[in-house]
C-alpha cells in the first residue's frame, strides 16, 4: 500500500477519533484520514466525522457488508485501520487480510485485563498501575503484538469514571503519534516483538 491514507472505525463516542482529527488538521499525522466507519448508525462518534468534513460509513458490520467495506478500503487506498472504540469483532479473514496493517488502542497494561471494562477489572482487582497498550489486532483477544505501553499511576483514584479519565488524557496524548509513525517509518516484529528501525 504506498499511500498514507488511514481508516478510523468506531462504535461509541468517538473522543479518540476527535483528537486523531484534530492532530491532522494541525498537521501533526503525515498522513490522511480517508473515512470513517461505524457499525452502529447511533454512533455519537459520527458527528464528529461530520463537524471534520469526513467521509462517514455507517452498516452493520457481517459477513455482507463486510465485501462493502473491503470495496472502500480497496478504493481509497487505505495502509492502516486504526479501530477507536470499535466494538464489533472482525472476521478472521478480515485480520489475515490486512495483518499488521490494524491497530487498537485497549486501555490497560495487556495482557493484563484484556476485553471489555478494562478500567473496571483494574480497579476491582485493586491495582495501583494501570495504563495503555496499542497493539497489533490477531484473531485473540486483545492478544495482538504491543506496539507502545504507557503506565499509569491510579493508587490515588477511588472511582472507576476517574481511572477511565485519567488513562483517557495519555490515549489522546499517544495515539495519533504511533499512527503518524507506523504510516512513515519503518519497524519489524521479531516473533511477538515489534521495534522501530532507526
């Protein structure tokens, strides 16, 4: 794939898909975001392709609709799908087709506490460091190559909502910068472990 152009897919509220936005109109992705998709047409997060001028997709994602979204990614060029808050768990033969060309953002310390409520397994386990992982997406859960982890200090926080916020602040932060540099510089995995080639 020799363009820059990146997909963003999401289910929810889209607060990375803002920030990720906003960092490529200041110009700080060398990179475009091509359009957006979402599986579920309530997606808050569509509204903010809108308010970037951003070409939006929005279908039920299944094994159909699946060679529809195969056909944009095909047209548009696309070298890497970032999911931010995607929900849906893509097809095997999605993953394999696109290998080491998908990202995810989980947000924890994987493979501590992969899947869904990541923020509340940690608090209930009653751990003091938390964090982020981006990661290569496999057909596991959660269970793809880690890209970057960032820890996060959250002994001082008592409540779940502010775990999620803290964590939140350091996705926003680190993002849009491992997207910019997956798209422009070289890197290799060597068995589970990726590294930058300088």
């Amino acid at each position: 794939m020799d363009s820059n152009n990146f997909a963003v897919f999401i289910s929810g509220r889209g607060s990375n898909l803002f920030s990720i936005l906003k960092k490529e109109r200041e110009e700080k992705i060398r990179g475009k975001v091509s359009f957006v998709y979402s599986n579920r047409r309530s997606a808050p997060g569509l509204a903010i392709a809108q308010q970037f001028n951003k070409d939006y997709y929005t279908f039920p994602y299944n094994d159909e609709n699946e060679k529809r979204l195969l056909d944009k990614l095909k047209r548009n060029r696309v070298k890497l799908i970032v999911l931010a808050g995607f929900m849906k768990v893509l097809s095997h033969e999605f993953i394999e087709r696109f290998k080491g060309h998908i990202i995810n953002i989980h947000p924890s310390l994987l493979p501590a506490f992969p899947g869904l409520n990541a923020q509340e397994q940690s608090f209930n386990y009653g751990s003091k460091i938390s964090g982020l992982s981006i990661h290569f997406v496999d057909t596991s859960l959660d269970g793809g190559p880690v890209i970057f982890q960032k820890a996060v200090d959250i002994s001082d926080l008592t409540h779940i909502e502010d775990i999620e916020k803290r964590i939140l602040v350091y996705e926003h932060r680190y993002y849009y910068q491992i997207i910019d540099k997956l798209l422009n510089e070289k890197w290799e995995l060597k068995g589970r472990n990726f590294f930058w080639n300088e």
